[in-house]
C-alpha cells in the first residue's frame, strides 16, 4: 500500500469510531488519540479495525507507532 491508500484506510476506520470528528483537519504528526478524544477502547477498536482491513497482525508493543498519521503511514509502508 502507498502513503494515500494507508490514510485513506485510517480515516475509513476512524470515521467508523469518531464519526462526528472532522477527519480532514487531522495533521500528520498530531496524536490521534487527543485530536479526537479517543478513549483506549475507542483506539484499540481502531487498531483492530486496521487488523481486519489489512490482515496484518499488530502486536501490543507497536501500539504506539500508530499514534500518528505520520507513525501510521510508516508502519504499514514498512510492509
């Protein structure tokens, strides 16, 4: 996947938690968890979601690369 596609799959499965939050003013290196008042729940239900469209296993201890947009696009580019 590129860059676009990574981000246009994160914004499809955010949109699915925080449907009222305004995914287009999200910026690159923003936690993504403060800019839409993400709870734990709220943001592991989005790392499975990203499990589920990607089929790619997320292990607990890479949680925290995907706090960011910027962190998000580099993780799965890494692929």
């Amino acid at each position: 996947m590129n860059a676009s596609e990574i981000r246009a799959l994160a914004t499809e499965v955010l949109a699915g938690i925080a449907p009222e939050a305004d995914l287009a003013t999200l910026g690159e290196n923003e936690d993504l968890r403060e800019m839409l008042d993400l709870d734990s729940m709220d943001f592991m239900n989005f790392v499975v979601g990203l499990h589920q469209k990607t089929g790619r296993a997320i292990p607990e201890a890479d949680v925290p690369k995907l706090y960011t947009m910027k962190g998000l696009v580099a993780y799965f580019a890494a692929d």
